[in-house]
C-alpha cells in the first residue's frame, strides 16, 4: 500500500510539473515557437507526472486513488492543451 507521504510527494512533483508546464503553455502562446525545447520538456514532465501516477494508483487505497485521478485529471487536461497548441504552431512548416 502506498504511504501517506508518498502519496503527497507524487503529488507535489505533479503540482510542479503542472506550473512548469503552465508557464511554458502561456509563453507558447506569446512567443510561438522560440521556446520549442523548454515546451517539450514540460509535455514529457507532464508525460512522466501521468506514469508515476498510475504506478502510485495501482498500490493506493480508494481515499488515494481519488486524489491520484484528481491531479491525472489536472495533468491530462493541460497536456490535452499543450497538444493542441503545438498544432496550433507546428515546429516545421510543409510549405517552402
């Protein structure tokens, strides 16, 4: 079973990950694509945020998973967004 604060230290690399991550969604939108390598690696934080928390889930008890899927939620909404903002402004234009 997984321990109250392994619990909240996941969560707190998650919350870390979704600021980081936030912050770099937000100069993506002013900036365009002049931030590409610390855009990617907020998405791969985010990406490794939603591994470490279905590890933690499969050894939680039903209190924990709750608050596990709540911050998945969070993590998965904004990678979502991110995604879409990428396509919004492709790294490499097909036209020449």
């Amino acid at each position: 079973m997984a321990t109250r604060q392994s619990i909240e230290d996941c969560i707190n690399r998650c919350e870390s990950a979704i600021l980081y991550a936030n912050d770099q969604f937000t100069e993506a939108k002013k900036q365009e694509h002049y931030y590409d390598v610390e855009f990617s690696e907020a998405q791969q934080g985010l990406e490794n945020a939603v591994q470490e928390l279905e590890k933690l889930t499969d050894s939680s008890n039903p209190q924990q998973r709750e608050q596990l899927h709540r911050i998945r939620l969070k993590v998965q909404q904004l990678q979502n967004k991110m995604i879409l903002q990428n396509h919004d402004h492709p790294l490499y234009s097909t036209w020449h």
